[in-house]
C-alpha cells in the first residue's frame, strides 16, 4: 500500500534556517497548518536530539487552525566550512474522535497510517544589511506630520514585549536552565567516577600493607626460634661443665 501524503500544510516546508552568530540560543519557528475537516496528531523527531529544544513537540492541530512550534538551536561553535547534517520529521496521523490518549494512540498506529514531512537544518551567519537592518532606528524629532484631509493623528501605542515575545524569552531561559542544569548532571558524575577511582585504589594500597606486615610478622618468628635454641644449649651446657667441674 501507498504511503499517505502529509495532510498538515507546512511553512517553511522544507528547510529550517537558524541565523547566527550562535553563542547564544538562536530560535525559529515551523508552523503547522491543518486544512482538513479532521483533527490532526502531530509529533516532531530529530536526528540531533541534544542540540535542539522543540515546544511542542507534540499535539493535536484541530481542523482550519495552525500550531506554531519554536525550534531552539543551543549555543556551539560555528564552522562555515561544515555542512550540517541535522535534520527534523514531523510525524503525524489522523486522531479519532473523542480521542484523548495520545500516546496510546501513536502506539497503536499502523504504518500505513503514518504521515510524514522532513526538513533539514541550515546554518546562516548574517550579513551587512542583516546587522544595519537591526541596529535601532534613530528616532525622528519631529511630530507627526497630517496629510490633507487626515483625522487627529493616532495614539502611539505603549513600547514593550508581545505576549509572543514573553512567551518566547520563557521558552529560552528554560531551555538555558535545562542545559545547565545537563552540565550541572555531568559534572556530578564525573566526580563521583573520580571518588570511586580514588576508594579502590586506597582498598588497594591497605591490602598491600596488610599481606607486607604478616610476611615480616612471619619472619620475626622464624628469627627468634633459633635464637632460643642458642640459649637453652648454652645453660646446658654451662650446667655440664659446672658438675665436672665441682
């Protein structure tokens, strides 16, 4: 049987570009439309787990609606001259009504029901015009201007982040979080290898201290036998002599 052809609408549709420089989190977005009369499950896989942060990378895009996903890229370092290899699959079925166990669900899905995008992973450094373009515009000292025939002119709306954007700045810092918190992890284990390694090597050194005192222990003893023997020769002996003697 045929494999089924992906029913979620997705932009970009083939490529993920991330835009450096990336010493820090560089985050895109990948958005899955459904265009369907059908709810639609959904399930984002990559081949470079460690270096991406996905939310979500998983759901149910309802029908005639649109799930943004935010793609995290983690800090590396950046060689032009290599190509990258990573690439992401969104996964997705059809979800039956009054489903609620998703998990179950995937479990469960037979191969041919299976749908299934992938994209690759670019890597861009930003050019001149990209770094002028978001340099701070230098803000006019002049009023607003009215063409002829304009109303009273409109009320500026107040600086600040989008719910979006705060929602994005989150996702960033717990992405941060979870990838110290990884270091934090690693660094305990690697001390606790090292405490071990340092046990058996004291476990070690005493046995040897141990097999080393009973062997001189052992000599002591063989030492001072004949020792005694000289002793008790020369009473008798001086014994002897004193009878013949008197």
């Amino acid at each position: 049987m045929s494999k089924l052809e992906q029913i979620l609408i997705l932009d970009p549709p083939s490529d993920l570009k991330f835009k450096g420089p990336f010493t820090e989190v560089v985050t895109t977005s990948l958005s899955l439309k459904n265009p369907s009369e059908r709810p639609v499950c959904f399930k984002v896989k990559t081949t470079a787990p460690r270096r991406y942060c996905v939310r979500p990378n998983s759901g149910l895009v309802e029908p005639g609606t649109a799930v943004i996903i935010s793609v995290m890229l983690q800090p590396f370092e950046y060689d032009p001259n290599e190509k990258s290899k990573h690439k992401f699959m969104v996964q997705t079925i059809f979800a039956p009504p009054g489903a609620s166990d998703m998990e179950a669900l995937w479990k469960a899905a037979k191969p041919e029901d299976l749908m299934d995008s992938k994209l690759r992973c670019v890597f861009e450094l930003p050019t001149e015009n990209d770094k002028m373009s978001d340099a701070p515009a230098e803000s006019s000292k002049e009023g607003p201007v009215l063409n002829a025939g304009d109303g009273p002119a409109a009320t500026p709306k107040p600086s600040g982040l989008s719910a979006e954007d705060g929602e994005m700045r989150s996702l960033k810092d717990e992405c941060k979080r979870l990838h110290a918190e990884a270091g934090r992890l690693a660094d305990e284990n690697r001390q606790l290898k090292d405490d071990g390694l340092r046990m058996r090597k004291a476990q070690r050194s005493d046995n040897v201290m141990s097999n080393t005192g009973g062997a001189m222990a052992r000599d002591n003893g063989s030492t001072s036998l004949p020792s005694l023997l000289v002793i008790i020769a020369a009473i008798f002996i001086g014994f002897f002599l004193g009878k013949f003697i008197l």
